[in-house]
C-alpha cells in the first residue's frame, strides 16, 4: 500500500511511499517495522528524514494506530528511530554504509579537483550577478496579475503569439531578420534549437551536415547522436571558407558568422553572399548560430545572414548570455519551407517551453527594459574586456589575442614552440583555468590557442589572471630553455676528441 492519495482531509505531515513488507508470514506490526528497515537501510530514507504521524500513517496504510505505535516503538529501541515529543519521529544515523547498485544508476566521472584560488577563465554562463532579478520581479507580478487564467495552461508547443510578436520586430530592429510570427517558434535554448532542424533534415534525408573548424566541440557530439555525420570546414580571416563546402555532400551547414566560435572573427560580406548562393546551389540550409551577436564593442551592430535569404537560413539564438541559461528561453527563426515540420518536432519533444517566462520576457522586450539591460551589460562587459586584453598584453609574451571585438571570449593564439596542453597545465599550475582549442578542429589540423572568457571574472581578477598567465607561459620558456641547454651539453660531449681511454 502507499501513501499517496490521502483518503482523510485532515491527515497531516510529510508524504512518504511506505510499502507494507509482503514477503513471509507476519502480522502488520512486524510488516511494517521490516518495511521502515528496508528502507533505511537501503538509503531511500536518509538519516534525519522526518516521517509522518503515527495518526497520519495510520490512516495511508487503512491499520489502525496502534500498530504503527507499536512498530514505531520496535524501531526506536532498535535505534533505527528517534522519537520527538510533538513533532514525530525522524530517521537516526544508524552508521550503515549504503550500498549503491550501479547497475542502476549511472554516475558522470568526477571532475579533476582543482585550486581553491582558480580563476576560471573557461567558456560558460556569463555573469549570473547581472541577471535583472527585481526587474524581472516586478514584471512577473504585472504578468501574474494580468495573465489570463487558459494562458496558464497548454498553449501552443511553438510558443505564445505575444513572445513570437515581440520577438520578430525585436530582431527585425536590432539584427535585420526578417521574418513575422507564424515563421519563429520559441525553443529552451540554442541546442534545443539546431537538434530540431537537424531532426527535420535527417528525416528528409540530410544527413550531411558541415561545421566550421574550429567550432563548439560539444554541438559536434550532440550532432552525432542524431546520426549526422559531420564535416569539417576550416575558417580564416573572413570566416567559414565557403568554397571548401562544394567537395563535400553537405546540404546543411552551421555557422557562427556573427563572432565564430571561438576565433572571434566577423564573416566578410563576400562570404555571406557566397553562403547563401551556395545553399540555392544545393538546395540547402544554414543554421545561423547568434549565440552572443548582442555583446559588440568597437563596431556597430551587424546584420544576421538570414536577412540575404530568409527562405534558405534558419536563424538560432537565446537569452541565455543576455539574461540567464537557467531560464531555458530562445528562438528559432525558420525558413518557410520548414515551419510546419519544426514546430511538429517542437511539440513532439516536450509540448513547449515554459509560457509564464514567455510572457516576462515578451513585456521586457515591450518596455525597453530589455534593450537598457542589454546596453547595460555592453559596458559592463566592455570593462572586463579592456582589462584582460591590456594584461595578455603586457604579461604574455608572444601570444597574439583575437577576436574580442564582440561576445564575451577572446583567443589567445600561442606561438608555434609552445605546446598547447602544456600551457594548459602551466596555467592550471598558477590557478588560472583555461579551454584548449585542439579537440575544436575535428578533421582538420589543430592551431594552438586557448579560450579565455572573461564575463564571470572581475576586473581584479582579470588583471590577476593576465599576470598568472605571464609566469605561466614564461615557466615553459625556462622549461624549455634548460632541456636546450642539456641537449646542447650532451651533445658537446659526443664532439670532444677521442683518446684512448674512451675504448677501454
């Protein structure tokens, strides 16, 4: 029996899944008081678990009171519980090692332990300190006053019209895109996003899908659950090298044309255009990653290659480096062509993103709080970024940064002498965490660099982390330096004129 779905009103105190031991012969007290032992010994019930009312239990379990008095007296003595006058028994610590089944459960490996003084520069959410919590507050009591109550309820999988509304003459005004309502569907980020059009693609039949090299390496493998096979393309200066798309059978391809991830260049405008001829080449598709386009510094904002040709780019992004991840809110501005089927597969993976946070973030979009948020956090993050570029700069010696003028990372591209994961261990030696590039590359031959994001780290430590960096790079040099200097003396040994005694 369980003790769910009360039968009495007034029955009172925590609920608790209690199945009464059926195994063997027994009357109810000893059935119980051996079902209380499984379960605490079993961990299901962990020391300092409150457990309901002899009355309560009572009356889940259709036994009458004096049985659970008594089991509950049994297990006290045993020292499994601990009566408190008042406010019923809890769990005691027994001292019992659980054991755990790992057949049953599956555990991620732990990470690697690191420095309690680390600063750590890798990619990840940005500054969770920033997120506009009495802002947002305040406009969930308007929305929770205002909303009507069928709102609350299951609303179109693809989003609510207000949000899509808002968010097409939003990105129509700060990025170009053209599109209305009925072409955006509101998804929980940016992943969510690109796994439905490659689901829709894959059933249609494209199964080739490009990338840029180097790219986010985590995408790749969440491609390759979902049967894609996945091509390397490489970058340069001005971005995805289109011409090297024509040698592969890709119909799709996925690009960060806006600041790539993670060199930080912007895609020229001749590439842009090259693109999008390419897609009608193919009949083809490009997913259009903007996943942090909002954050631009030296320059003025720039369009979104959707704008070229709305029918043959499908435009992805988020709220998630803007305002939190945790909030699980983006976008997916879809072709036409491919509405229908996105929406299907929208619905047919979680029936919708969560409709009260649509709601927030539709008025934020409204009101203009979330464009002054956006502006806020520019310079907010604009300071960050000057601080670390001026550190690499006048620490590291030798090392090159890039793309920062935009999002919230930069590249430090390291001199060819040195070796990547060396670096990465000599910056973890000095308490600085960084992201290595290498596995980012795929097929195509690694260049060494490192990601260095900048958005969760103070000023301070910005500074700090530019100085750590510095003795690091320097650490390998002398490193480097004293194994020159013992090849050199071994080989000074094996020059020096022979005598006799050499042979003997």
């Amino acid at each position: 029996m369980q003790t769910h779905g009360r039968s009495r009103a007034a029955a009172t105190g925590p609920d608790l899944l209690m199945l009464l031991a059926a195994h063997g012969q027994g009357t109810l007290r000893r059935r119980l008081r051996e079902s209380v032992r499984d379960a605490i010994r079993s961990g299901r019930l962990p020391p300092g678990t409150r457990l309901p009312s002899s009355r309560t239990l009572a009356a889940d379990l259709g036994v009458s009171r004096g049985v659970v008095v008594e089991a509950f007296t049994q297990l006290s003595a045993e020292g499994f519980l601990i009566s408190r006058p008042g406010s019923g028994a809890v769990v005691a610590d027994t001292g019992v090692q659980v054991i755990q089944h790992t057949a049953d459960i599956r555990t991620a490996a732990p990470l690697p332990p690191r420095p309690a003084h680390e600063i750590d520069l890798r990619p990840g959410p940005p500054d969770l300190a920033t997120f506009p919590r009495a802002t947002w507050a305040k406009v969930t009591r308007e929305v929770l006053g205002s909303v009507a109550d069928a709102e609350l309820g299951y609303t179109p999988p693809w989003g609510v019209e207000v949000l899509r509304a808002q968010l097409s003459e939003y990105l129509a005004r700060v990025r170009g895109v053209m599109t209305t309502p009925s072409d955006m569907l509101v998804v929980s980020g940016v992943t969510q996003g690109i796994t439905l059009l490659v689901r829709v693609l894959h059933a249609a039949g494209v199964v080739d899908v490009a990338v840029e090299a180097p790219s986010n390496s985590v995408q790749r493998q969440v491609l390759a659950r979902y049967g894609v096979r996945v091509w390397d393309i490489p970058v340069d200066g001005d971005g995805l090298v289109v011409e090297a798309l024509s040698g592969t059978p890709c119909r799709a391809v996925i690009v960060t044309p806006g600041h790539q991830y993670p060199c930080g260049m912007v895609m020229s405008a001749a590439r842009r255009s090259a693109l999008t001829r390419w897609a009608d080449e193919v009949d083809g598709l490009v997913i259009e990653d903007e996943y942090d386009t909002a954050f631009r510094y030296d320059k003025m904002q720039i369009g979104a290659v959707q704008a070229l040709s709305p029918g043959r780019v499908a435009l992805v992004g988020s709220v998630s480096k803007t305002l939190a991840p945790g909030l699980r809110l983006g976008w997916v501005v879809c072709p036409p062509s491919l509405v229908t089927d996105v929406r299907l597969a929208k619905r047919d993976d979680d029936f919708g993103s969560n409709v009260l946070a649509q709601y927030v973030l539709a008025r934020l979009i409204d009101t203009g709080d979330y464009d002054r948020h956006i502006r806020q956090l520019r310079r907010h993050y604009r300071r960050r970024r000057d601080t670390i570029v001026d550190a690499l700069g006048r620490e590291v010696r030798d090392a090159v940064v890039e793309g920062y003028s935009a999002g919230l990372h930069l590249l430090l591209r390291l001199p060819a002498s040195v070796d990547e994961k060396e670096y990465i261990a000599a910056a973890e030696a000095h308490g600085v965490a960084l992201l290595g590039t290498s596995p980012m590359y795929g097929a195509q031959p690694p260049r060494p660099a490192v990601v260095i994001a900048y958005g969760r780290a103070s000023p301070t430590q910005l500074d700090e982390a530019g100085r750590r960096l510095g003795a690091a790079m320097a650490a390998l040099g002398e490193a480097a330096d004293r194994r020159r200097t013992v090849r050199g003396e071994h080989a000074n040994e094996r020059r020096r004129p022979s005598t006799a005694v050499d042979y003997f």
